[in-house]
C-alpha cells in the first residue's frame, strides 16, 4: 500500500515547504483543490517541482474542459491529476487517454456518485478509482468496510485509493485487507505538530 499524504488549507510558502519535507517520505505528495484555488497551476508550475522521489498529485477536479485543464496539469509537473466520476462521459474518456498517452495516471474521483456510475467507468482498467468522504457532510467514516463493500460489487477495478479521515488504526487494517492501493490522510499528517515525524508514522502503520 501506498501512502498519499494532502496538503491543503495552507499558504503557498507552507505547501512548498512540506512538498520538500514529504518528498522522500510518503509515496504520494498532494497538493489539494484549495491549494489549486487559491494560487493556480500557473503560480505552481513557476515553482520549478522537481521531486526526487515521491509522486505528485494535483487535486484539481476537473469537471469539464478536461484536456485542457489536464495538460495544464501536466505541465506544472504533475504525475497524477484528478477528474470528477460525475462529469461527462466524454470528459473522463479524453482525460484518461491523454494521461495514457503520457505515460500519466487519472484519478476518477467517485464523490457522490452512485455504483451504477461506477459500472459506467469500470472499463478504464489503468485509472485510480478513489473512494471519498466528503469532509462537508461530516460523520464517522468506516474506510475499511467501504473499501470492502467496494471490492464485492467491482473487484475487477484494480487500482483504488481512499480517502476520508483515516487514522493510523484504519491506514494499519487497510494495509492489512491488502485491496486499496493508497491510503490518502490530510490533516492528520500535514496539520501535525510535527508533519513529518506524522507521516513516518503512518508509513510504518501501511508497511
């Protein structure tokens, strides 16, 4: 399992600074929607990211315009980018052959949607399926049992990642039902007190 550690809500000269300390960590370095809002792919991409050995993923859910809004993504550089299971068929279908077509990955966002729409998108056999829990709608949210009532419905979907305030008990039981790909934690890593010492923890709870 891989770890995907996201940074939001945070200012830009905070977001760099724990790009750089992640990097090397976690397998997966997120900057988040807000990130992407606040200061845009432009304003990222002048920052010259170069990381040596996480992968970097720009949370920008694309919802329409996709090729174009993709290969700003791509450009800044990104390696993993995200697009809404809920937009067109179109816009998912031309996203994920560009990212395929560079050698990229395409995230497919399942906020909200339903499994008929997911039986819809199923045959995209290289794209990350990423179950979400909306930080909006509050409550408790039981990832591994999510991850699993997931798996019983499409186990031929490979590649799924999980999000939604996961701690070190649920990223060690995910890791330990071996179906998730990745365990995304935000807060709980990059609002620590100590971000890093955080997420060696959670490496250590997924290997």
């Amino acid at each position: 399992m891989k770890l995907q550690a996201a940074i939001d809500r945070v200012s830009l000269d905070k977001a760099l600074d724990l790009v750089a300390k992640f990097d090397g960590v976690v397998d997966i370095i997120e900057l988040g929607t807000s990130i992407i809002k606040d200061y845009g792919m432009e304003t990222l991409k002048a920052q010259n990211l170069k990381l040596s050995n996480a992968t970097l993923l720009l949370d920008i859910k694309t919802n329409d315009e996709g090729v174009y809004e993709f290969k700003k993504g791509y450009a800044v550089p990104a390696d993993i980018l995200t697009v809404m299971a809920s937009s067109s068929n179109e816009t998912i279908e031309q996203v994920y052959e560009l990212s395929e077509a560079q050698g990229k990955a395409t995230f497919i966002d399942l906020l909200g949607v339903t499994n008929d729409r997911v039986a819809e998108l199923k045959h995209l056999e290289n794209a990350i399926f990423g179950l979400h829990h909306s930080k909006d709608t509050g409550g408790n949210f039981d990832a591994v049992a999510t991850v699993a009532d997931f798996h019983q419905a499409f186990p031929e979907i490979k590649h799924v990642a999980v999000a939604g305030g996961i701690d070190l008990d649920q990223a060690h039981k995910l890791a330990e039902q071996g179906i998730a790909e990745v365990a995304i934690v935000g807060g709980k890593i990059s609002g620590a007190d100590d971000p890093v010492a955080s997420a060696k923890q959670f490496m250590e709870a997924i290997k």
